[in-house]
C-alpha cells in the first residue's frame, strides 16, 4: 500500500506565456487524494496529465509504472486507469446501458456475457439501475454525472482521476458516491479534484492544494486543518481584520483570519484552513510584487 503509483518531477504545463503548472513534484500512493484550489490552479491540466489527455512540457511523468509520454506506455496507462473528465459529451441514441457497453468495448472487453455482467455491475454501483434502459438525452444532470463515473469504474481499474465528480450530485447521491469512491481507495490510486472540501474532509486523509500552478500543501488533512487553529471567531458582527466572513445560521458572523485578543475562538474546519492558505499565499504574493 506504501508503493508509489504516479510521480511528477518538476512538471511544467504552459499555454502561451502563461504557465497552467510549474515546477510540481508530487507522489501518489493507494488510497484517495484531494485536489482542491481557486479556479485556473492548473487541477485540470493536473489531472488531464495523469490521464494521459494532455503532456507536459518540462518535467518527468510516471503512472502505474509506465511513461505516458510514450505511445506504449500511453496504452499500458489507458488500460489501468479510470477518468472523469470536468465535461463530457455523449454519443446520440445510446441508452444509458448501451453507452456503458460501448465504453466497455474500447476498454477491450471482448466477451459480451462477461461484458455485460461489468456493465451491470457499474450501474448498480452508481445506483442507475432504474434509468439503464433509457436514453442518454432523457437523464437528469445528476444521473449523466453518475454514468460517467459507472464507466470510470469499469474493470475496477488501479488509478481513478476524477475531475469535479459531486457536480450536480444531491446530498443523497454525494453519500452514495463517497461510499463508492472510500471502498475504491482501499486497493486503487484515487484523485479527486473538487471545490466541495466537505467531500475532501469526509473522504480523504490527503489533500493536495494548487495554487496559481504551484503545490501549496501537501500533506495529511488534519494537518491543514491544524494550521488554522487560533484564526477562526463567532461574533456579533463582521470584524475588519478578517479574510473572510460570513452570518451563519444561528444569526452570529463566523470570522476568519487574524483575530483581536478577546476573540471567542472556535474549531476551524478544512474549509477555514483552505482559506487561509490560499489568502495568505496571495497577500505573500503582492508583497513580493510591491518588493
């Protein structure tokens, strides 16, 4: 479980002038990571990497023990891994099942009963099996972004790379899904980017934050969390040294940032600390621009 299953090396990703990623080194092992970070962090350039979609322009990149900047081990990678894109279009007509079939196809599952019997598999695991026979056109948000995952779980496969997988999900089904993805980390690679770090909390006991194309944290969630402790207030009103601050529902104002001295401090959660780091690597940021 120790084993590391995807490594970068100083990976640099550039559109233009701009750098989507640089310089990230960053080791997986089994189990389930979160990516969390502003928008245009690079986490879909990230993912879109380790999923073979996109190559990078400087650095080293190895997944499940193949290069995928090679066309060889591109397919050894292809075979072992699952991938949820942040968008997908769908073929027109397929029904939902005969969508999943076909998917199974290009993953090389030749024997239909065999076939099949994954394909039911998956739909049950997404809890679909209701809506299987209908068409693609005729589901729900929320139901096309389960499909989408059943196929990233076909063949149960080494590495998932989930990119914004709770999109459109309603409390119950985010349950559902956490319990699909927490019994997937027990043997497989799992990568979730998400802005919901209630999902990251609930899931994960790692979590990685990117930001401006650069890792900002990497480590054990509690950690994160342990570096907000003393930022974080109740109060009657919004206090002017705060970061952010926001009235909760019991009428009170929970503050975060650098508190006065009679603060009434509270417990913060991943989504104070996540907060603070990103604001506080900003402000270190324009201070260095003003130097």
């Amino acid at each position: 479980m120790n084993t590391t299953t995807v490594a970068l090396t100083d990976v640099g990703k550039s559109y233009g002038r701009a750098d989507a990623l640089s310089d990230v080194t960053l080791a997986l092992r089994p189990g389930i990571t979160g990516l969390l970070g502003p928008n245009g962090a690079g986490k879909t350039t990230m993912l879109r990497i380790l999923a073979t979609a996109l190559a990078a322009d400087r650095g080293t990149v190895e997944v499940l023990g193949s290069d995928p900047g090679t066309a060889t081990g591109r397919t050894a990678v292809r075979r072992r891994l699952g991938y949820v894109p942040q968008e997908t279009g769908f073929p027109r007509g397929f029904t939902a099942f005969s969508f999943l079939d076909y998917l199974a196809i290009l993953k090389e599952w030749s024997d239909a009963e065999t076939r099949h019997a994954e394909v039911r598999r998956v739909v049950e695991l997404v809890d679909l099996t209701d809506v299987a026979p209908k068409r693609v056109s005729a589901l729900s948000g929320g139901q096309r972004r389960r499909l989408v995952l059943a196929q990233a779980m076909i063949g149960q496969p080494d590495l998932l790379v989930l990119d914004e997988p709770t999109t459109g999900l309603d409390p119950a089904q985010r349950g559902r899904l956490r319990d699909v993805l927490g019994r997937a980390g027990e043997s497989a690679t799992v990568l979730i980017s998400t802005h919901q770090t209630e999902d990251v909390a609930a899931l994960c006991e790692r979590v990685v934050v990117l930001d401006g194309g650069r890792v900002l944290f990497d480590g054990a969630v509690t950690d994160l969390v342990r570096q907000a402790t003393g930022r974080v207030w109740m109060a009657d009103d919004r206090h002017p040294a705060a970061q952010h601050a926001w009235r909760t529902g019991t009428g009170r104002v929970r503050n975060v940032g650098d508190p006065p001295p009679d603060a009434e401090l509270i417990e913060p959660d991943l989504e104070d600390a996540y907060l603070l780091l990103v604001g506080d690597a900003a402000h270190d940021a324009g201070l260095e621009a003003v130097s």
